[in-house]
C-alpha cells in the first residue's frame, strides 16, 4: 500500500454523507439507482467520479452499471480488470484503497494515465453466497488518505448496490422463467384453460382459441359452462370437489370419459381432459387441458395415410429407373411427345395402348410430370400382378375386420392418389367385377373402401394402359363397353422397338452409361457393329429387352469396351426372315415365337432357380433384373405356371 502521505481530505460529515446518498437513491431503482449512488457518493466523498459495475466471469470484464466521472456520465463503459486495481478487488473479494501514486502501481491500466489518477478505493459487491457480483469504486485526481468514515460510506453503499444487482438478477431470471412458461403454454398443441373459483376462464393458451373456435380474447372472462354441455359441466364441478378434498401432491386426474365440449358457435364435440389445482396467494384456480378426439382422430388418420404413401413410395423409388427423360427422336416417338404434351395440362383421362415393354409407364410419368398435379405423387398400380382377392383393397382400401386378416384399416391406391394422378398398368386384366366400381371413381369421383358403408370423395387423374386390344375384350364381353369408353377419352399408341429403330442407338448408348457408371466402371461409345446388330434384331420386348440387353453386355465387357456376343439372343438361321437392307448377307432376324420361345425357357429357367419365388431379394425378378409386377404379367402372357399352380 502507498504511503497516504498528502493533504488529508476535508472534514467529512458522515451522517451527512449518508443522508445525502441515501435521498439521492431511495426512490430510485435500476439503471437510475446505480445512477443516483455514483453521483452522489462521488460528491461525498469529493471524488473526481465513481462507478458501479456489474463483473462477467467468464470474459474477464467488468461492465459500469454507471459511470460518473468530472461532473459528467461515462457510457457503455467495459474493461478488461487484468492490471487494475479492481482486480484486486474482484479476486480478492476485499475492500482495496490506494492513497497515492496509483499510475505506478498500475502502470498497465489503459485510462489512469488519460485521467491523471492518483488514488482509488473500491469494494466488491457481494453475492448471498460470498461471489462477487461487481464492484463499486471512486477515483481522485489527488491523494486520498485512509479514511475510516469514507471506507464504511463505500462499504454501506457497496452493499446497497449489491441488493439492488440481486434483485435486477432475480428479476430477469423471473421473466426469463415467465417467457419460457408462456412459450411452452402457447406452443401446446392441446387446450389449456385456467379457472378461477366461479369457473370463470382467467387464461387460455392459442390452442384453446383454435379448438374453441375463437380468439383467445372471446375466451377469457367467459364462463366455463359456455364451452361444455350442462351434463359436462355438472361433472366438471363434481370433480372440482373431489380434486379440492385431496391432499396437497395429490390435485390432478385425468377425467374419465373426457367432456362434451361445446364450440363458440354452438357444434360440440368430445374432447379428452384433465384437470389439476394450484394456488396462488390464498386464491384457488384449477387448470383444464383439452384434445378434441375429432382431431385426434384425424391426425391418426393423416398418419396412417401418410405411413402407406410413404411405404408405397418407397417401393417406387426402388423400382424406379435412374431415367427422367422420354429417349427417343424418332418421327413415331415424337408424335407421341407431342400427344403428351397436348393433353397433359388438360387432366383428361388417358388410356395408352402398346406392345408389353414399350414404356407406357414412363409416358405416363411423363403426363404427370407436365400436368399441374407433379407437385402430388402419381400412384402406380399393376391389375394384372395383384390377386383378383385382393384388388379391390389394394385399390379402395378396408375397413378393420372387411375380410380374414384385415387386422387394421388401409387407406387404398385411390385415396394416396388423392390430389396427383394414378396410373392403372395392365387395365384390361382388371376383374369384371370391380370395373363398375372404378367406372363410379372416374364419372363421380367417390367411392367406399372395403367393408364401409362411408362414401369418399377423391380427386384424381386417371393414366391407364394396356397390351390388350380392349375393343375385343368388349366383344367377348370381359370388359365393360362404358368403362372402355370412358377411358379411352385421349388414346395413346405407343410404338414398338421395331417401328423406331432410329431411337436404338440412342437408348442403348444411354442404358449403356447409365449401368456402368452404376457398376463402376468405364464405357466406350458403342461400335457400328454393335449398332448394326441392335438394330438387326426385332426386339419381341421392345425397350425393356433392350435394357436388359445393355445391363448384360456392360457385365460381360472388358476394359470399356461393348460386346453383344454373350448378351444378345441368337439369331435362328432355321426360322429366318428377310433382312433389313443394311445388314450384311447371313444375318437373320428370329420370328416372334422363337423369341417368345427363348423369352419363356429362361424365365422358367429363372424360377426353377430361385424355387418359384418371384419377388424378393431371392427371387427370380431379381435375378431377372424385372420388377415383380412385371415378371408376374409375363408369365401370365407366356402361360408360365408354378409346380402347385399345375
């Protein structure tokens, strides 16, 4: 400590002193407290200015809470207490004064020097449990001998400051606490609704507002017996006694039974509730919570559709192609995109007809990709891979309990499809029974799931298609005249492989890079010779042969390069045709039944492999590279039948 050598201060009045500090803040608090205390302790004591602070641990900083320095305010004053004599206060937790020379003690303290300090007296404002919360401190530009009365002035009003920092604190902590309560309140999704003794609504949460329907302000200061029915509310008063009677840890239950609850313009509805007491003050109110079972109903609905689209999509992307785009420049192929394009915004119904294997699928993705329903998903159904059992609830859904084994509702194809398109492959194989019941959703746009009397309604698109001729399956009375009427509002014919041999090479350089870079590995362009002979060959399978073809020659190749030896069907010399004008003498074209011939020796061969499963990471449609919808409509056209079937 420096020797307090100097002019001693001048008589200080100590009660004065006090009586001047303690006018100067007792109406004060806050921000004009601390205000207040500097000012008028740095008068008192005749000091060249004082300050309060409130100190960050965490930064090193103290930050002035007021800064009162030569008759004039300091603000958003912080400094870091590192090499300053409020360290020694803070670290300390101790009063701390410095009669003289306070430069040389404290050489590295930024603002001494710009003041011209000479002395200092701080003390720490204390926390209940001894921590420091701060510091109160005065400053002079002359020496400033010890003084008991001046020490126990700042000592008095150090404590002062410290009971005001604890209450700022326990003030901002109660808000804090307040704010959090409110934003868990408001952000329920369930009712909350607290009474008071009369079951008078003193609050209620935006919840509340929805469910009740109305603002929160309709709500509060309304009896409670406007929002329940009087049989609720009598069991709402009856419980309030029983609730009131318990020991206190013991006021909450959940209400049996719930409450008929009552909307603001008069529709009821059952709602499950608790109900719990608190008090405050010596004022009893009681807390209410509300479901509404109608919306809860609705969200396990929601989810429970929302869990079979998610499966059902799923599945498609598995079985999707990594492909978006239709492929194809031919004058056929373009005729066809310019059919899409002139129906796809009209949201006509669109029956597309072809050979199996020409991509009707992926035209009619391609309707719905340009119509204004692509932001909902389109919904694909197979009638021919579906048991005739099962159609109906895979296209309308069920009801619990609608059959044997329908252990839980389904939403079918038809209601996930709701708002974007469904496309109905292999139409013409859907049962006679059933297509009165599809006709209805296309002319009135309703149907009732399995097992249900409710009529839904349902907005959705209908992309059909066929490999049948369906005019001759009206003749022969297995499809009705009205449906295929109604289908067939804008047909589609979609060309065979054969027809389109420009888009050959197009697709086959694609299918090509498509399961390289899936495989890994390199791929050259395709050889003329490799050209030559794709477009040889009639393609019974048209595009999907094609890239299972590709698939194929991309296994067998080495180092990049294509070859067709071992991944395209031999030619039968036996059963020849005339050949295209630019292949070269000896090469030959198989006829269609030697090709179907081929085509149905390997898929058996396939089930025979894999124990006539079909589906399946075992099954033949893997090991086929089809999907299994598509292997099961195969075999049905090729007469292919399981051992049992036989």
């Amino acid at each position: 400590m420096a020797d307090p050598g100097g002019p001693a201060l001048p008589e200080l009045d100590e009660d004065s002193a006090l009586r001047a500090i303690l006018e100067g803040t007792s109406a004060e608090t806050g921000g004009a407290f601390f205000a207040a205390l500097v000012k008028n302790l740095a008068k008192a004591l005749g000091t060249h200015g004082a300050w309060v602070t409130e100190y960050a641990e965490d930064r090193g900083k103290l930050r002035a809470l007021a800064f009162w320095l030569d008759g004039e305010w300091v603000e958003d004053y912080e400094y870091v207490i590192r090499g300053t004599p409020c360290d020694e206060v803070v670290t300390g937790a101790e009063l701390v004064h410095i009669p003289d020379k306070v430069i040389e003690l404290y050489p590295q303290d930024p603002d001494f020097a710009k003041i011209g300090a000479v002395s200092y007296m701080g003390a720490p404002l204390l926390d209940v449990d001894g921590s420091v919360l701060g510091n109160l401190a005065a400053l002079h530009t002359q020496p400033l001998p010890e003084e008991p009365r001046g020490q126990a002035i700042l000592r008095i009003f150090a404590a002062r400051a410290s009971a005001e920092v604890q209450r700022l604190q326990a003030e901002a902590e109660l808000l804090r606490r307040e704010e959090k309560l409110n934003g868990l309140v408001d952000g329920a999704m369930d009712a909350i609704i607290e009474l008071d003794p009369e079951l008078e609504v003193t609050r209620a949460n935006p919840a509340a507002a929805r469910i009740l329907g109305g603002g929160v302000h309709r709500i509060v200061g309304e009896g409670f017996g406007r929002f329940v029915s009087p049989a609720s509310l009598a069991k709402l008063r009856s419980l309030i006694d029983d609730l009131d009677a318990r020991p206190e840890g013991e006021r909450q239950l959940w209400i049996a039974g719930g409450l008929d609850a009552r909307r603001l313009d008069g529709a009821e509805f059952p709602a499950e509730a608790t109900l719990s007491r608190f008090d405050v003050r010596r004022a009893t109110f009681h807390t209410l919570i509300l479901r509404s079972v109608d919306e809860r109903l609705e969200a396990e609905k929601k989810i429970r559709s929302l869990t079979s689209e998610t499966e059902y999509l799923r599945d498609e992307v598995r079985a999707l192609r990594s492909f978006d785009e239709v492929i194809g420049d031919s004058a056929p192929m373009r005729q066809v995109l310019a059919q899409v394009h002139e129906v796809a915004e009209t949201g006509a119904t669109v029956l597309l007809l072809g050979e199996t294997g020409t991509g009707k699928e992926v035209i009619a993705r391609a309707i719905h990709a340009q119509s204004p329903r692509r932001g909902s998903p389109m919904i694909k159904v197979n009638c021919a891979a579906i048991p005739a059992a099962l159609i109906e609830s895979e296209l309308f859904g069920h009801e619990k309990g609608a059959f044997t084994g329908a252990t839980q509702r389904r939403e079918g194809r038809f209601a996930l499809a709701h708002g974007g398109s469904i496309f109905l492959d292999e139409i013409g194989d859907l049962p006679l029974e059933l297509q009165g019941k599809l006709l209805r959703v296309l002319q009135e746009g309703e149907f009732e799931p399995l097992g249900s009397s409710t009529t839904r309604k349902v907005d959705v698109r209908v992309l059909a298609a066929t490999n049948r001729d369906l005019q001759q399956a009206v003749s022969d009375k297995t499809f009705r005249e009205d449906l295929y009427y109604r289908l067939n509002v804008f047909p589609i014919r979609l060309p065979p492989l054969r027809d389109r041999r420009e888009d050959v090479g197009l697709l086959a350089s694609a299918f090509a890079l498509q399961f390289a870079q899936r495989m890994g590995r390199d791929c050259r362009d395709l050889s003329a010779d490799c050209l030559r002979r794709l477009k040889a060959y009639s393609w019974p399978g048209n595009v999907r042969e094609l890239q299972n073809v590709m698939e194929r020659a991309v296994i067998t190749s080495r180092g990049g390069d294509i070859s067709l030896d071992r991944a395209l069907p031999e030619t039968d010399q036996g059963g020849a045709v005339e050949p295209l004008p630019e292949d070269r003498p000896g090469t030959r074209i198989l006829k269609t039944k030697d090709l179907q011939k081929l085509e149905r020796d390997n898929i058996a061969l396939a089930l025979e492999t894999c124990g006539w499963r079909v589906s399946g990471p075992r099954g033949a449609a893997r090991l086929l590279d089809m999907n299994a919808s598509t292997l099961s409509s195969r075999m049905k056209s090729l007469g292919i039948k399981s051992p049992r079937q036989q």
